[in-house]
C-alpha cells in the first residue's frame, strides 16, 4: 500500500459507481488508492472490486467499513435515504465523503450531514457533476466578471418528454424521498443557484403533478407498472430571494412538451442574459449570450458539445474534472467546488417545495 496516495473506499457499486465515480477514479492512480468496497450483494462488489481494485477489501456493512483505518476517503453511491447516516458514520469516523446527489432525503438529515463534517473537521462535497460541463463552466467564467450584471431572474430547467427511468428504486419515493423533482430537479436548482452566487431564499411555491402515469409505452427506458408510479412525474416551483431575486424550476421524467431540457440554466441581467439549451436540428447543447448592441439586440451562439455527464467522447470527462478537482482539494487542503452549505440550501429548496405542494400554501424559508 502506498502511503503516498489517497486511499478511497465506495459504498454502493451500482451504475453511477461503475460508469462515473470507478472510471474516473481509476486514471488518478498517481495519487488514489482504491482499498474497498461495500455493497448489499457480496457478488455485486466483488465484480467491481475484480475489474478495478482485486486486492480490495469487501464489505456488506458500511459501519464495518468506515471502521477500517486503511480508508482516507469514502464516496457513497447509494439511494437517497442512505447518504446521511452513512456520510455521518464516515466523516465521524475521520474519513473525507464525496456524497452522490442529492445531499440527503430531507433538510434535517442533511444538516446532520453538514453538522458532521463541520464538528469533525473532515471535507464533504456532494457530486453536482454539471457545475464541470464546459458550458457551465465558461457561464461560471462570465458571471464571476459580471457579464451579466445582476442576476435577477432566473429559470432552472430539468425536463424530459419521456425519460422516466424504470431501473433501480427511481420510483420508491421512500428510499429516494420524490421523482424528478430530487432526481434531476436537484441538478437544475443546484446549477442556478451557483451561477448566480445567491444562497439567500425567502419564500418557495411549489407544485407537482403524477397524471401521466398511465402513459408508459413510448418511454426509452421502457415501460413501467403504472401502480408502481409512487412519485410525482412534474413539479414546478417558484423560488423568492431575499434581495428581490426570481427562480422558476420545472423537472419533469414525463411531460407533454417539445422544449425537453435537463441540467441548464436561463439567467437574465441588468447587463445580458445566457441560455443553455438543446438544438434538435443539430442535436448539440448551446450556450447563447444575448444583450443590446449599438442599439441592436445581439446574440452569441456557442456549441459547448456539453455532452452526458460521465459518459464523453473526450479524452477528459466530466466526472474526471469533478473528481480530480475532489482529490485535489484533500490533497492540497483546499475548499471543494460544491461546498456542503450550498448543498444544504439545495435540500432545503427541494423540502419546501414538495411542503408547499402537499400544503397549497407558500413556504418561507427560516434563518437556520
């Protein structure tokens, strides 16, 4: 064992660990040691720990594994309901947690997560991979310089025509707390709120729909059994910041609509506004500045080919900037790109529009 490098634990090796956290982790084997992994299926793990890792210690029981003095660094990769008591069991058992999205399947159980990391002293991040696109990262570029201005109106898109994903527990609202609203919903709000560098929330309205439940045979992912459709298949939010500041979210899996956008963003200025969006004809992702020109209105049209979030043709994914930059900020002491109080404010925005939905009545949002 080389006491050089990071030695990393996963909990949970299903899809989103073999396809995004395992490959990317891989290539920085100048400074991560993969020593185990823990999975509810003893065959489950030990495939993955033979294709990357065969000398890898295995576990069925995460409080084991946290256990185990080998591990610097755990990533989880589980359903929802499991992030906050396995994060809290890592960080107090001294490891650094990068924790899949969404932070936790409520606001109390991620702020045991945020109070953990805070009174050990570890490092949590949780893994919003788009803030690492290329388009999100040039949109970042040009807010910091304020190209835009100020941001006062904002939209957070996440919407499928059909996208329902029929594979795993998407549609157990008890271990994953919701539908597309915590599922991908959570990407759009997380990217809105970071480019606009405003945490500050007032008030939230919220509303979701499941009346598509029955239409299931044009899905990609194939059908569903309508019974089992427990969550919702849209929400729709709109969010008040306390300097005056508007976001409206929508997420939907399924949803009548020909304007399907999923992790982008539109923000408008006092000086310019930028849209992320899909071109059907070409089948690439945009990144569009528009303002006003020598009396003209203007546009700027940039083909980011922002691509699939784990899944690139280029030789760095996006998992590889998310991840390295992760392994970066342990090594050199540093602050992580998605900081744990950004998540927290996430969850909390997610909680109170499913309240305000089950409710009909708008949500304000305490100091905390």
């Amino acid at each position: 064992m080389d006491m050089g490098k990071l030695r990393v634990g996963i909990i949970g090796c299903g899809a989103i660990a073999l396809e995004k956290h395992l490959p990317a982790l891989a290539k920085l084997s100048d400074k991560v040691e993969l020593v185990a992994f823990c999975g509810r299926h003893k065959e489950t793990i030990r495939k993955a720990a033979d294709e990357y890792a065969p000398q890898a210690a295995l576990y069925t029981d995460y409080l084991d594994m946290v256990k185990d003095t080998n591990i610097d660094v755990i990533h989880i990769c589980t359903p929802n309901v499991h992030h906050a008591p396995m994060a809290v069991a890592a960080l107090e058992a001294g490891k650094h947690v990068m924790c899949e999205k969404p932070m936790a399947i409520n606001a109390d159980e991620a702020k045991r997560m945020l109070d953990a990391a805070e009174r050990t002293g570890k490092k949590l991040t949780i893994a919003y991979q788009n803030r690492f696109r290329k388009d999100a990262l040039l949109l970042k570029d040009a807010c910091v310089r304020g190209d835009l201005g100020e941001i006062y109106v904002a939209k957070a898109h996440a919407v499928r025509r059909r996208g329902v994903p029929t594979w795993g527990v998407f549609m157990d609202k008890d271990l994953q707390g919701g539908g597309p609203l915590i599922d991908i919903g959570t990407h759009a709000l997380d990217l809105t709120l970071w480019l606009m560098d405003n945490y500050e929330v007032e008030s939230v309205t919220g509303v979701t729909h499941n009346k598509l439940r029955e239409q299931n045979e044009a899905n990609p992912f194939g059908p569903w059994e309508p019974e089992d459709f427990n969550v919702e298949e849209s929400a729709f939010a709109f969010i008040k910041m306390k300097n005056g500041a508007t976001i409206y979210l929508e997420a939907a899996w399924a949803l009548n609509t020909l304007d399907e956008r999923e992790a982008m963003t539109t923000l408008s200025g006092t000086r310019g506004g930028a849209e992320m969006r899909r071109n059907a004809l070409t089948n690439t992702d945009e990144l569009v500045f528009n303002g006003e020109m020598f009396g003209n209105l203007v546009e700027t049209k940039l083909q980011t080919a922002a691509g699939i979030a784990y899944i690139s043709p280029e030789e760095e994914t996006i998992a590889d900037r998310e991840i390295g930059q992760w392994i970066d900020a342990i090594m050199l002491d540093t602050d992580p790109v998605v900081m744990p109080k950004q998540a927290y404010m996430v969850t909390r925005i997610l909680e109170a529009i499913y309240e305000s939905a089950e409710t009909g009545k708008t949500v304000e949002i305490a100091e905390d």
